[in-house]
C-alpha cells in the first residue's frame, strides 16, 4: 500500500498480513508511518491512500466510511484523543454502542442495562465513578483519556484493534491497568496491532509478531525476540540486516 | 408603512424628537445594516391602534393581536398612557414602538412569582406595535417566559418591546424563547432593563427557525448591579435573526456575563451586536462578553460584533468571538467508534447548544426548549 499525508508520501509499498487472533505489535523510528497506517486502516481524513487495499473479511476497507469500519469491528485507541466539551461520555458511549447493535441487527442496550455494564468497565480500570457524567475527554488526565480509550475498546468489543501509542505518558499504575484491559480483551479471535516505542508495555501483553516499519515499508518481521535486539542494539541493528 | 397623523403636541412630545433626530432605520443605520430593514418598513400594512378589553382569568399573560386577553391572578394588568420610556436609548424603534402604542401594557408581578407571557398574532399582513412594563418588587424574584404563537401572521410586523425596572436587591429571570414556524413574519423587539443597586437580571433568550427577527436591548446596570445575558440561535433556511444587546455599566462594581451562541443552517444570517459599556463611574466592574457561531449551512453567514467600550482604568474585562465550522477531528472521532456523520454532526451541536440551554435547570421550560431546538434543527 502507498498513502501520503498533503504532498508527502509516507508508507511507500507497506505490505502486511495481520493474523486472526494475534498480537501483532510494529515499532519504528519517529516518522517511518507507524501512525499513518493506523490512520489508513480506520479511514482518517488526512491520509490519502494512493496505491493498494486493505482487505478484512473479504471487503475493501478503503470503500467504506470510517463509521462503516467501525460497525464490522475495526478501532483505534488514539495516541491523542480529542476532547468533546458538552458530549457526555456515557450519552457517546451508549450511542456508539446501539449503533453497533442495530448494525448487526441486535436488540439495543437500554440506559439501565448499559449503565451497570459501564460502571463493571470502569471498576475494573480503576477509574472515577464520574467517568460516566463527564464530558467526553473533556479536562481528561494523559493517563484518564488512555483508560477512557479502553474502556470504549472493552464496551464496544470489536474484532481488529489497533492501539496507537497506549503506553505513552501512563505511570506504572496506569500502564498495569491499561494492559489488564488489554488482556481482558484476548479471546484467541481477536486481533491486536500495536504501535509503540516501548518495549515495557510488551512485559504485560505478550506479542506473537513483531514488526519493524521503516521509511514506509515493514523492513523486517520476528517474534518477541526482536524486541530485546532492538533494545539491545537499536534500530542499527535492523539496518544491518537490510 | 401607513402614515401615521399626529397633531403638534403629539410632535413636541420627547419621545417624538428623539425619534426624529434617530431617524427611521435604513440600510446604513449602525445595528440595523445586517437585517435588511429598509424593505421592511417600507411595506404597506394595515395598522390600528389595540382597544384593551377586561382580560379573562387564565394561567398566562396571553396578549393576542395587541390586546391582553387572559392573565393569571397573581398579575395585575393596567394600561399607562403617560408611560415614561428611556429617552436616552439608542434605537429609534424604540421610540417608534411606544409612539405606535396609545398606552403601555403594565404588569405588576407578585415577588417569587414565575409568570409565562405568550404573544398570539393570528392576523396576515399587519403590523402590531404594542409594549408592555414589568416592575418587580424590591427583594423579590420574579421568573417571566416569554413565548410567541406567530404561525397565523404571515407578512405581518410585530413591532414591541419591555420596558422593566427591576428594582433594588430584586432578581428578573427573564427567558425569551422563540420558536419561528414561518418564513415571512416578522418579530422586532426593541427593549429595555434598568437594574438598580444589588439587583440582577437573567436574561436567557432561545430563538429557533426561519424568518424574520431582531432584538434590540438596552440594560442599564447600578451599584452593584449584574446582568448574565445568555442568547442561543438556530437560524435555518434563509433566516435572518439576532440580537443587539447594549450593556451598560453605570456604577462601581456593576457585573456582566455576556454569551452567545449561534447555529447557523442552510442560507441563514445571525446577528450578534454586543456592546459592553463601563463608565467613568464604574469602577470595579467586571464584564465578560462571548460570542461562538457554527456554519452549518455553505451559504450560512454570520456577522458577530463584540465589544467593550471602557472608560476607568479599574475593572476586569474581557472579550472574544470565534465562527466556525464543526471541527472535522471532533466529527472523526465519533464516527471512528460508529456513529453515523450526521448523528456525530447532531451531537457536537446539541452540545455545543446545550451548554446554555442547560443553565435552565431541569423542568418544564428545559424540556420545550430542548424538544423546539431538536425539531428546529431537523427541519
């Protein structure tokens, strides 16, 4: 796949095969397109895709709206998620979540029923119970608005997710529970694509491959071994092998 | 507009003069030049003067065609011919309103009272010009909802206004909600708050849909005094509606919070015309003014004119004005988690309208007003 962002063209023949069930995590300098293909796969405005598909259960995602990506169960846990004055976390939450029931001809959850699922979530991340009155992100902690990202992933239960840099700016606390969010969501059909630049994450949600994107291309695919050359070494390491 | 005879000492009376040196409002007139006036007053409509009746007993104030038809006990209705007005406000339609109307329609309130007004013009093609006075009693609170059932009036003028004295240590919430079914009636207010020392004015004005209309203040604060003057518009189709609003700080430690709002669909014009005004004598003020439009619409305009005009060197003040679109991160993000766009577009303008619909509380007002802006944005 090419995609550009403007002028600039950023993943330059990416080729990837993302493996039902798995955890597949891709590290990469700053710049080599790690946050451009997650915003290829959710349809992000910004990013043109210029050059070749990307199939999920058979269909083109490139031929569908970002809402239509995420009612067949593709998400995105933002590095950045924005703040929605006036929206009410719970009022999103319970739309998103009835959209998607309609989608797939489900009975909706009503407000009582989503109300106790929501305060289960929250419990279990170990956030404020006025997560659910808040205003969506609005005022959020670093650490608040990666939780909230979770809870939506654990609430909406999708089928291919993709979390962007999850593990940036969460203390040790916050990481430990953002991972056991993570793991909670293992269920051997779902799969993972996680983006970072860490490894310490890893130590909590067990890779099955990893990937190394550089300048917009995967240069080299392993197991979890590659993560420790990589700390050991840096991405010399991997350059050396090209 | 049908001329109007007036004899000599109708002429020399103050409320004439002023009107004649303001002259009658054109295209270039300061707070008029956006609305399209000209046109406007320069229509032929059928003009009589409103004969009073005894109202009927009735839950409202309910002031049909001109004439008050029903009030509820706790108000007590009389007409005043003598009636002072603010010979110093700056809108000539102002005076011409109360020149029109052969009396004012006076309204004293019992104090905690919460009184609804409803104004009925069920007649095509004329024009109505009428004001009412509400005084409340010193230390008391006093709650007026203003509502309008214009449906019937099409080409019609209904030309306005209030005149309240909100006396000292005494709070007026006044909320004004509007909710415009046709295109062609035309609503022009022109108004007046005077607050003395301690009291308060809560002025909360809700207009939705197509149209016609203008609201023109003028709110005049002493010691102490404080206004928090909210406006929520959704202009749609090929309206033309919103307010001019001229707060004046008069004394020492006189407060203001002024914001509005507006959603603009379709081909639709918004106003705002804020002036926040501090005196040399108004030491200590503190005046806020904010003013946020979101073109919905491609052909959308809104023309937004915030200001301050200060003359002491001791007070807090501050003032902004943003227009824009719905942000397209904002609209992404929902949509990303599998809310439709136009849902995710309905969203973020409930609440970005919801943030002064909610300063209502909860009840009976809440939940019309929440229900005409749902309906109103749909259309």
């Amino acid at each position: 796949m090419h995609a550009k962002i403007g002028d600039k063209e950023i993943l330059k023949g990416l080729d990837l095969e993302l493996q039902k069930g798995k955890i597949h995590v891709i590290m990469g300098t700053n710049g080599a397109g790690k946050s451009t293909l997650s915003k290829a796969i959710v349809g992000h405005y910004d990013v043109e895709v210029t050059q070749g598909e990307i199939i999920y259960k058979g269909k083109n995602l490139l031929e569908m709206e970002p809402e239509e990506r995420a009612l067949e169960g593709v998400f995105l846990s933002f590095q950045n998620p924005v703040e929605i004055p006036g929206v009410n976390n719970a009022y999103f939450l319970r739309n998103a979540l009835n959209a998607k029931e309609k989608h797939h001809g489900q009975k909706e959850t009503n407000a009582a029923e989503f109300l106790k699922l929501m305060r289960k979530h929250i419990e279990q991340l170990g956030m404020k119970p006025d997560m659910i009155s808040r205003a969506l992100n609005d005022g959020f902690s670093g650490g608040e608005k990666k939780r909230n990202e979770i809870l939506q992933m654990e609430i909406l239960q999708p089928e291919v997710i993709i979390l962007d840099e999850i593990d940036s700016g969460l203390d040790i606390d916050a990481l430990k529970s953002v991972s056991e969010g993570i793991n909670r969501m293992k269920n051997g059909e779902r799969t993972f694509l996680v983006i970072t630049h860490y490894s310490r994450i890893l130590d909590y949600i067990h890779p099955d491959y990893v990937h190394i994107l550089q300048d917009g291309k995967i240069v080299k695919t392993g197991g979890p071994e590659l993560v420790k050359i990589l700390e050991a070494e840096g991405y010399q390491a991997v350059q050396k092998d090209l | 507009m049908q001329a109007v005879t007036l004899s000599l000492a109708d002429a020399r009376h103050p409320l004439y003069e002023r009107l004649s040196e303001l002259g009658i409002p054109g295209n270039k007139t300061e707070q008029y030049k956006n609305f399209a006036i000209k046109p406007l007053l320069a229509k032929e409509y059928a003009f009589k003067e409103a004969k009073q009746v005894e109202p009927k007993e009735g839950s409202r104030v309910v002031i049909e065609n001109g004439v008050v038809v029903e009030s509820p006990k706790n108000v007590k209705i009389s007409f005043e011919e003598d009636f002072k007005a603010d010979e110093e406000h700056y809108d000539a339609l102002y005076f011409m309103s109360h020149v029109l109307s052969k009396s004012v329609i006076r309204l004293e309130i019992d104090a905690d009272a919460v009184v609804e007004i409803e104004h009925r013009i069920s007649e095509k093609e004329r024009l109505f010009a009428y004001r009412l006075c509400v005084t409340t009693p010193p230390n008391g609170r006093v709650e007026i909802m203003e509502t309008f059932d214009i449906k019937e009036s099409q080409n019609a003028l209904l030309l306005y206004g209030v005149d309240a004295e909100v006396a000292r240590d005494a709070t007026l919430r006044w909320v004004r909600h509007e909710n415009a079914e046709i295109d062609n009636a035309v609503v022009i207010g022109s108004h007046r708050y005077n607050v003395a020392k301690q009291g308060a004015i809560e002025l909360k004005t809700f207009d939705f849909g197509s149209g016609l209309a203008l609201h023109l203040y003028k709110i005049d604060l002493d010691n102490y005094a404080w206004t928090d003057a909210q406006h929520l518009l959704l202009a749609t189709k090929e309206a033309r509606r919103g307010n001019v609003v001229h707060i004046n700080h008069n004394q020492p430690y006189a407060k203001s919070v002024h914001e509005a709002r507006a959603i603009l669909k379709d081909k639709a014009t918004g106003i705002f015309d804020g002036k926040i005004m501090v005196g040399h004598e108004a030491k200590y003020s503190n005046a806020k003014q904010n003013s946020k439009a979101i073109l919905l619409g491609e052909h959308a305009h809104m023309y937004a004119k915030p200001q301050l005009e200060i003359y002491t060197d001791e007070l807090e003040a501050s003032h902004g004005s943003t227009i824009g679109q719905l942000e397209e991160e904002t609209l992404f993000y929902l949509r990303s988690r599998g809310v439709a766009l136009d849902d995710a577009k309905k969203m973020l303008v409930l609440a970005f309208a919801n943030t002064l619909i909610e300063t209502l509380g909860e009840g009976e007002a809440f939940d019309k007003i929440h229900a005409d802006f749902e309906a109103a944005y749909y259309v």
